[in-house]
C-alpha cells in the first residue's frame, strides 16, 4: 500500500531558493480510482495536478486556494481547490476529454479564501495560446509576483518547484545571489531526475537526497483527496433549485426520489420528494 503523499521543503541559501518536493504518488493513485478521466485527458489531469498542487506552499493557518481553469480552446474545466493543511479536491469536466493540449486558450481565476474574511482574494489570468507546463509559472508570475519553475516527473508521479528568493539586506549583510532560475535548475537537474527514476516514497530517502545538495530541510506536509461535500450541503443545493424554479424543474412528476452525486468525490445521495414538499 502507498504511504500518503507529501509535500517536502527545502532552502538553498547560498545561491537564494527554496525548493517544494511533491510526492504524489498515492494522490495520483486516488485520483486515477474516483474519475473516470483516461488516457491523454487524465496524463494533463496527472500533470496540473503534480504541477498546481505545490502552491499549498503559500498558504497560512487557515487560508484555502482555488484554482479554476476554463478553457475555450480545447474545451475542458479544471478545478483545482486545496487548503493549507494539505488537503484537496479536484475534477475535470467533461470526464470524456481525452487529450493532453499543447497549448491553452481561455481564463484562469485563482481564488485565495483569508480566515476571517468575507470575502476572497480573487485574480483573472487570460491565457492566450499558453503552453500547458507553463500556464503554472505564468500564474506564479502574474498573481504572487515570484520568480518559479514547474518540473514535473516523467517517470514517476512526482514534482518539483523551484522560486528564486528576493534579494534583501537585513543587518547590513548583503546577498548576491547570480544564478538566475534556469541556471539553478540545471546545477540540480542530474540529481533530482535520479529521484525521479527511483520513484522512492520514503522520506528516509527524500530528504538526505536534497541536503546532499546543500540544502536545509524546512519540514513536510501530507496532501491528501478530502472531499468537503455532505448530504445536508447536496440537500441545499437541490433546494435553492427548487425554490428558484420549482419542484417540477427537479422531480419528474412519477418520480418520489432522485440520486445527487458530488462531481468531486463521486459520492451519492438520495433525496426524496416528500423531503422538499414539506
């Protein structure tokens, strides 16, 4: 059985970077099992995933992201939401797409949830033509303003991303960081590919692998698929229908009941007539 997956962070501050290891095998796995997505839609379904799910990075106690893809061309929906504890959910609609795009035109909105406040943070991306690997970096750029670089594993399911620390003078001392980020990763590139291929889950082999490189492990959390979906959630969903347009827009007129399913967990509920009539 797969341990659960988990997000490793590191620092290198002698040449300014922080690095989030994502080892998502176990997540992938759950994934693979509860949407019905294949082929080359679920290999780009595998690679969003690997690629948006280290931004869990940014978050503080208490603050959720969401990320939601609309594609026009190719067409497809992506919904990525996950929290600061580690955990997510995800779909991709239509469950029949079947491709991996080259290149993606649409919207991205990217919708950060603050403990304490009514309303989110919210930020449009307009993706014109955008290659699918670097729709994640553009975000990075465009909404948290860093400097970042996506590498996702092409033998494993693994990822790494890679953002260049700012220059600061604190106490008089100053840094003078050279490498820019292309030059950081090739300087790691040999390396990190060797944990890919090996495809290890054990953290007894993760970390020591980067703290070889020179870099000062910063802690790990788990990811893990948790849907927050509940029948009560359904039932009020199905009932602002209802008051909106009536029973008759939900029930069939012979049917006493009906079956509801979450989009992100695949789980059912029953719900009667008698329920809402009263």
């Amino acid at each position: 059985m797969l341990p659960e997956s988990r997000l490793y962070s590191f620092i290198d501050q002698k040449e300014g970077f922080t690095l989030h290891f994502l080892e998502g095998q176990k997540l992938i796995n759950d994934l693979a099992i509860i949407h019905e997505v294949i082929g080359a839609g679920f290999q780009y379904f595998r690679d969003a995933i690997l690629s948006f799910q280290p931004m869990i990075s940014f978050l503080k106690p208490g603050e959720g992201l969401g990320v939601y893809v609309d594609s026009e061309e190719p067409y497809f929906r992506l919904k990525i939401e996950m929290s600061d504890q580690g955990q997510m959910r995800t779909l991709l609609l239509p469950e029949q797409f079947n491709e991996f795009p080259k290149a993606i035109t649409g919207k991205c909105r990217i919708v950060k949830l603050l403990p304490g406040e009514l309303h989110p943070y919210t930020s449009i991306i307009n993706l014109d033509q955008i290659d699918a690997h670097a729709m994640v970096n553009k975000i990075l750029s465009d909404s948290y303003q860093v400097k970042s670089a996506i590498h996702v594993s092409g033998e494993s399911d693994q990822s790494i991303m890679l953002m260049k620390l700012p220059e600061i003078n604190v106490n008089k001392v100053e840094t003078n960081y050279t490498m820019n980020i292309d030059q950081y990763w090739k300087s790691i590139q040999e390396k990190v590919e060797d944990l890919f291929k090996k495809g290890t889950t054990e953290q007894s082999d993760i970390q020591p692998h980067f703290e070889n490189l020179g870099l000062t492990f910063l802690g790990s959390k788990q990811v893990s698929f948790k849907c927050t979906c509940s029948r009560q959630r359904m039932f009020e969903g199905v009932r602002s229908i209802i008051w909106a347009s009536g029973i008759d827009a939900v029930f069939a007129p012979d049917e006493s009941s009906i079956e509801t399913k979450c989009d992100y967990c695949k789980t059912s509920y029953l719900m009667t007539r008698e329920e809402f009539s009263n």
